[in-house]
C-alpha cells in the first residue's frame, strides 16, 4: 500500500487526505515524514513520525482499524458532537481530532496558526448549533500549555470563559497536567478529561485513570502496559523495536510497553513518570517526573520543567526551568522549590539550580523541547 504526505500540513489538507486514508481506499498518510514516500502494511491509515520530547525519531503505523476503534471507544467514554482542532493536525491527538469528526460526519472547526486565546475563543463559540431543537456538544482537545493560556487570558476576557464553559469536553493530553491548573479550569467551569496514551495507542486510552472500552492495562515490573483494538501496528522499517515495544504474551494478547512506571489504585491507574527519566544523584536514584510534579504544585510554578544537569559533587543533578520568571527571583525560588521538594521525594532529590528564561522552547505538539533545554544547560540529550 503506499504512502504519501498530504500536500501541506495545513490542517484542511490534512484533513482531506485522512478522508482517503481512514474513509477510502487510501493512500495512507505520512504525517511528519518530510516527503518520504514507502510502502507500508495493508490496512495502513496514517504513519506518524516524529522525534518526540527526547529527539529519538520513531514512525508509527497506524491502522484504519485502530483509529476507528480509538474514536468510537472516545465517542462512547464523552458523548458524539462537533470538534474543534486546536492542536497541531499533524500530531496523533490532531489527527484523532480529525478522525472523529470524519465518523460523526461533521466539518471540524479549526485554529490554524500559532495559538492564541482570542481566535480559540472565537472559533469554539462559533460552533453553537442546534439539532432537532438540542444543542450539539462541542468537544477538543488541547495540550496543559494551551490550557494555561486560556485559564490566564480568561481572567480579563470574559469571552474566553464563556468558550471554555462552552465544550461539553476538554480533552488535555501530551503530558502531566499540573493539580493547580486543574482545579482553575473546574473553577472556571471547564469539564476537563485527563488523557493518557500516545501514538502507539492512536491518541489517549485511558481518561481521568480509567481505561476506555476495549483497553486492558497491566503493570509489569513497575511498567505500564496497554493492549487494546487501538494499538499501532509498529514502527517503520524497525522489527526489531516494534517486537521489544509490542511484546505478545503467552496467551496472544499483544500488549505496548509504554516506558512509563506506575500502578493501579482503585482500578484507576496512577502514571508516576519516565522510567528512563532518571537521575542517580549521591548514589540514589531520583525520577525528575516527580520532581518535576512536586515542583508544578509550588503556586506560580505550574509550567516549570525540570531537566538534567551534570553535578561535580553528586554526578547528576537537576535543573528547574521557568518561564516569565525575573532572574533575580532564581535564589528565593530556588530555596523554595528545595524546601518542596526534599519534603516530598526526599533530600537527594533536591534541585540544583533554577534557570530564568523568557518562554520555553517547544516543539510543533506545543510539548516543552526537552532536548533543547538539555543541551542549552550542558546535557547530552542522547545520555
């Protein structure tokens, strides 16, 4: 079967090349492959590629079948209506944007552009309709930044609330949202559904803890695995990955080694961070993930990002980059953050530096390039 790019990454050609790729005879999409064009398995939808918040490249296969079956397992977790496109289409959580307006048989709205509060909030009002004398709930999906954004902006623009209020669903993935902003959007109103998954999964399967219909979860050695009808097929031109990542297990049932550690509460599954994202600071290892979750909770602090840095006297230690802070300020946050931190995963686990800057780097998904901020503070990104 081939596989070709769609003539941009403009969402409205995306979106055309989706109909032919999920509702037609194809050909299947290449989202992120600058140009290359293969051939790749039967049933084949839409390859994902993309380097990720670590810089490793990875192309996902993706079935028509997996995607259909994300998107209807959605549609029965939420409710069925119109979709607003706010997050890059070229991204699993876009093209799962797409798809599901492609079943429901309805035009998704769409932000094109870098985003903004004012032309988001347009847009999703912009979608009021009536059906048979009922209204059509709206949905989208969006990363936490963009939340950030629109909770900051809501507090002088009244309109930004109302469209916020508006989604029946607000659907936020691609990272851990942090508890602080979590609780302005219920505040303000905003029914927010916590998303977890990836590109293997086409898009998040499990919502606010609980997997969706279909979606088993297992934890294996501290890891989480999913299996399920949406699972990609592999990777790319990579057997060897794809049998490591889609182990099958004694029974048959093919599961996807997500990398990530944590455990079920209460039949809710709780994600406790990177298994590869740790340090080992004065012979004790520390997952930054948790660091990082202790740091979101310090008020003010909601975007921080904590990366790796090299440490003379421990070997590893840890960085806290923030956004919009004034660097004078680093010294009296970098006491603070300390303070929290050693309280809640323990004194090694101590940060040891906070670096002021501007804005984050990000990549196109609108995830913080922790790469990037790896090798600007002296971190190999490949270590």
């Amino acid at each position: 079967m081939r596989l070709e790019a769609p003539a941009s990454d403009d969402p409205r050609d995306v979106l055309r090349a989706l109909r032919a790729g999920v509702l037609g005879a194809g050909p299947a999409v290449a989202l992120g492959a600058d140009g290359r064009v293969d051939e790749v398995p039967s049933g084949t939808a839409v390859v994902v590629t993309t380097s990720g918040s670590t810089g490793v490249p990875k192309s996902v296969i993706l079935s028509r079948n997996a995607l259909i079956a994300s998107a209807y397992a959605t549609a029965a977790r939420i409710g069925e209506g119109a979709w607003l496109l706010a997050v890059p289409a070229t991204y699993v959580a876009g093209v799962q944007v797409l798809v599901r307006a492609l079943l429901a048989d309805r035009e998704p709205a769409v932000v094109a552009g870098p985003f903004r509060p004012e032309p988001f909030a347009a847009a999703a009002l912009g979608m009021a309709s009536h059906e048979n004398g009922a209204r059509v709930p709206t949905y989208t999906s969006l990363v936490p930044a963009q939340l950030q954004r629109l909770l900051d902006a809501a507090e002088t623009d009244a309109t930004v609330t109302d469209a916020l209020r508006s989604f029946e669903a607000i659907l936020i993935g691609g990272q851990a949202l942090a508890p602080a902003v979590a609780e302005r959007a219920h505040a303000l109103g905003a029914r927010i559904v916590r998303t977890y998954g990836s590109s293997e999964t086409s898009g998040g399967c499990v919502y606010d803890g609980l997997p969706l219909d279909g979606v088993d979860v297992a934890i294996v050695d501290g890891e989480v695995r999913l299996s399920g009808p949406m699972l990609a097929e592999g990777y790319l031109g990579d057997p060897e990955r794809t049998a490591s990542i889609f182990p099958i297990a004694a029974d048959g049932i093919r599961w996807y080694r997500t990398g990530d550690g944590g455990e079920i509460v209460d039949g809710f599954l709780r994600v406790t961070g990177r298994l590869d994202n740790v340090i080992v600071s004065g012979g004790v290892n520390v997952s930054l993930d948790r660091v990082e979750a202790a740091v979101r909770g310090v008020a003010g602090l909601e975007e921080a990002v904590v990366v790796p840095v090299p440490d003379a006297e421990w070997g590893q230690g840890s960085a806290v980059v923030v956004p919009g802070l004034s660097p004078d300020d680093e010294g009296a946050v970098l006491e603070r953050v300390r303070a929290v931190v050693g309280a809640a995963v323990g004194a090694p686990a101590r940060p040891a530096r906070v670096v002021a800057v501007a804005e984050l780097p990000t990549l196109s998904s609108g995830k913080p390039d922790r790469a990037a901020l790896r090798a600007a503070l002296g971190h190999d990104p490949r270590a």
